[in-house]
C-alpha cells in the first residue's frame, strides 16, 4: 500500500518535473554561479533543461525504444555544435542540465531512487568543482609588449616579469604567437585561484 502510494505520487508530472527544477537550480545558483559569476547562460540551461524534460516525459507515455530516446538526447546534445560562445565548461552543464531532465523524466518512479541520482550528480559536480582534491587553475591571454624574454631559456625571467606587472601567482606561460615587426607577443599565462 505504502510503496503504491509513493509510486502514484513521483509518477505524477509535478513531483517530477519539481525535483528536477530544484536540482537544475542547485547546481546552477549554488555551484555554477557561485565558481563563474556568469549568469548570460541560465536561460539556455534552465531551457534545455525543461524542454528535455516534457519531451522525453510525453514520450515515456507512449511506446519507444531506448533507443530512440537515447537518439533525441543526442539531438539536442549536438545542437551545441552548431553554436558559437559556449566553452567546454558552459557546455559540460549544459550537458549535466540536460541529463537531468531527461533522469526526472523518464527515470524510476521510486522518487528516493530518482532523488539519490539527482543528488549524486549535482554532489559530484560540486566535488569536481571544489578545491578538495586539485586547485583550480586559471588562464588568461595576453598581449605582450616585448619579445625580450620569449627565448626558451629566459622563461623563468619572463614569468617574474609577468608576476611583477599582472600581480598573480603565475606558474607556467605558453607563447600563442610572435610578432617580430611589433615587438610584441600573445601568451597564455596560467595561474591559481585563491
């Protein structure tokens, strides 16, 4: 009785369609933003998020393969390859928020099973995304005014250099590109966050 009881009640759109909100939120409010400051992307992951969600829910109610689930998943994954502007990171949640959707769609009616999955992939993106286990490394490109430390030898004058006049940790540089006629180069300098 109880065990039915449960069933009818994580069967129903709502109960779904509200434990995948309020995991897409967590993950969104609570870890992308809190790590990136960007907000530009919530619509798209909240949107994809929803529409894979009421598909692949309307498709559970009629008779289809895995198959073809599977394949509209892969649909609407590759539609980030047709865009520009979205980084490996933006597109990896992207890809999380769709998985989502279509977990709470069409995943077990035992809602404490279909909480667990949602609750162990937004905790390991938030483990993957805390310093417990690595720092995080930023890059960031640089327009640089000189030439005169780009020999291979003379990396360790160049990153001091770069320290002095950026003021981060910096602890490897590559060189994108030499301009000889401008005396000037473009490098990538990577450093770690606080």
């Amino acid at each position: 009785m109880y065990s039915t009881l449960i069933d009818i009640i994580f069967n129903s759109l709502g109960l779904r369609y509200l434990l995948n909100l309020i995991s897409v939120f967590i993950l969104f409010r609570f870890i992308y933003y809190h790590n990136y400051r960007k907000s530009d992307l919530f619509l798209t992951f909240f949107g994809f998020n929803s529409i894979i969600f009421f598909i692949s829910y309307m498709l559970n109610k009629v008779e289809i393969s895995t198959g073809a689930g599977f394949g509209l998943f892969a649909v609407f994954s590759i539609l980030r390859y047709r865009t520009d502007g979205i980084g490996a990171k933006d597109m990896t949640y992207l890809f999380i928020s769709i998985a989502i959707g279509l977990l709470t769609a069409i995943g077990p009616s035992d809602g404490l099973e279909m909480s667990l999955f949602c609750f162990l992939i937004v905790g390991l993106t938030f483990i993957l995304e805390s310093t417990l286990f690595l720092k995080k490394e930023s890059s960031k490109i640089i327009f640089y005014d000189t030439v005169d430390f780009v020999k291979q030898d003379q990396k360790k004058e160049l990153i001091e250099d770069l320290k002095n006049r950026t003021g981060l940790e910096i602890h490897r540089v590559t060189i994108d590109s030499i301009d000889f006629l401008k005396d000037s180069c473009t490098l990538t300098i990577y450093y770690y966050e606080n």
